[in-house]
C-alpha cells in the first residue's frame, strides 16, 4: 500500500527537460528524504507530487486524505495576523470562524508557537516563528501527507534542529507521510526512514537507501557517522554537493 505514487515522471521547462522517467513511491506513515545537487529539479518534483504543477509525463497516484505543504520561505501573508494565516487554509474549505480559530491555536501549539506571538503580523515575528507558523498552517488541516521543500534552509543550525525536532513529533504523533525536500544530508537521516537520491540530472531516482532505527530515536553520533559513510563511501552520494551553474546556459 503506497499514500504517493509517482510513476514515469518527466517534465520540461521551455523544451528543455528537467525531469525524466522519475519513479517514487511513499508509504503510509513513512517520511522520504528526497536529496539531489542543485538544479536537479528537486522543488519540480515535489511540485508535481502536490498537484501544484502537471507533469508532461507520467501519472501522479494520491492515495491520502488531506495534504499540507512547506515551503523554503514562509509563504504569510503579510496582513494577517500568525493564527490568521496558520487557519487560512481551514477557510478555504469552509471551517466555520470560531472552529477554525480553534484548530489554528492548537497547531501552533505543536509546532510550540506562544499563545502571544499569534496575534502578531509576520513582519512582527522571527524568521523561525515564521517558519512555525508555516509549518502550523501545513499541519492545521490534520494532513495525513506533508510535502517539505527545503523548508530550514535558511535557518541557523541550532533553530534548525529544534525545527527538525517538531517535524519529526508532528510526524510521529500525528502519523502523517512526507516527502521532505533538503540539500542537507545529516537533516535527511535525521528526519527520514528512507532517503531517495534523484539524478544529477533529474533522470530517474539514482538509488535509494533505508535508514536504520526510528527517526527522533538516533543519536547523534550514528547520524554523523552514517552521513560520513554516506559521503565517502556510497557513490550514490558523490554528486549531491555539485552545484548547477553549468546549466544555467
Ligand atoms: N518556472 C520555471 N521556468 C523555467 N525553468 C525552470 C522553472 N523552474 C525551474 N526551472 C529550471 O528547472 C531546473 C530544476 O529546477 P528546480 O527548482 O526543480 O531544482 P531544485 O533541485 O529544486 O534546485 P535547488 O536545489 O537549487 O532548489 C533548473 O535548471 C531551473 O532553472
Ligand atoms: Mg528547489
């Protein structure tokens, strides 16, 4: 049983292909690192999975309920308030106002957002409570799939593992399924069961490897010492650093 299915993918941009014949598949409850060099079409892919962008090629099979989706920068909206925008996408389908108010509070309680910061506009709020409150907003709709595109980035190294730490709750507590895009490969084996490699190149996923244990239950040290291993010994790994100026041409 799969909750994503992506068979036979490709796409092109302006003739150009990006993606060829990409086949992933994600269980119910599991969470897929999806790494890849820069460029490899990585952020296409998961755009594709979400049903935000129509592949020209292939068929995307959704086997889930509800999906929510992260994405690099927040994505608020400026004039509204943190718990406005984390309920938004509960007002797209109809919550009535009181109920949606409610369920707003109490996902931005699992992604530990304070009760004071909700009242405030984004341009009132951390970059790391932002990416909270986008990550609210993704978790509100109780999704059972969650779609993660390089979501901490550009956050500093001690945030970003306090926000690797909720994802991996949320993900536990709440059993949803994701696809999490990152460059990052210590988050990748931190947060994953599974990390899936695409090509350099977007043709097809190179490999793929299963982690040992339970995400939120490895230490430290096995999860550097399987990313050394990784990185030194595993071919699969060697081009994930390359970056993709060549072909910016
Ligand atoms: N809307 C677009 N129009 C034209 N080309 C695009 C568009 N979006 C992406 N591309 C190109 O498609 C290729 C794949 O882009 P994509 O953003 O999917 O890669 P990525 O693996 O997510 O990269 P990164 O790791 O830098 O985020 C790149 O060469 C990019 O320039
Ligand atoms: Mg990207």
């Amino acid at each position: 049983m799969t909750a994503l299915t992506l068979a036979g993918i490709g796409h092109a941009y302006l003739g150009r292909t990006v993606l060829d014949n990409v086949e992933l598949a994600v269980a119910p409850g599991e969470v897929v690192a999806l790494v890849g060099a820069s460029g490899c079409g990585k952020s296409t892919l998961v755009q594709i999975a979400a049903g935000i962008i129509e592949p020209m090629r292939g068929r995307t099979v959704r086997s889930y309920a509800r999906q929510g989706m992260v994405f690099q920068e927040p994505r608020l909206m400026p004039w509204a308030t943190a718990v406005d925008n984390i309920a938004y996408p509960l007002k797209l389908v109809g919550v009535p106002y009181g109920e949606r108010r409610g369920r707003a509070r109490a996902a931005a309680a699992r992604v530990a957002l304070a009760a004071d910061d909700l009242g405030k506009f984004p341009v009132a709020l951390s970059g790391g409570m932002r990416q909270r409150a986008a990550i609210a907003r993704a978790l509100v709709v109780e999704p059972d799939f969650v779609f993660f595109d390089e979501p901490f980035t550009a956050l500093d190294q001690a945030l970003k593992r306090r926000m690797q730490d909720l994802v991996i709750e949320a993900a536990t507590m709440q059993a949803f399924a994701a696809l999490f895009i990152t460059h990052d490969l210590i988050e990748a084996v931190r947060i994953a069961h599974r990390i899936a490699v695409l090509d350099l190149n977007g043709r097809g996923v190179a490999g793929e490897r299963t982690l040992p244990g339970v995400p939120g239950m490895r230490q430290d040290r096995d999860i550097f010492d399987e990313v050394q291993s990784f990185l030194h010994d595993d071919p699969l790994f060697c081009h994930i650093n390359d970056v993709d100026e060549r072909r910016e041409a």
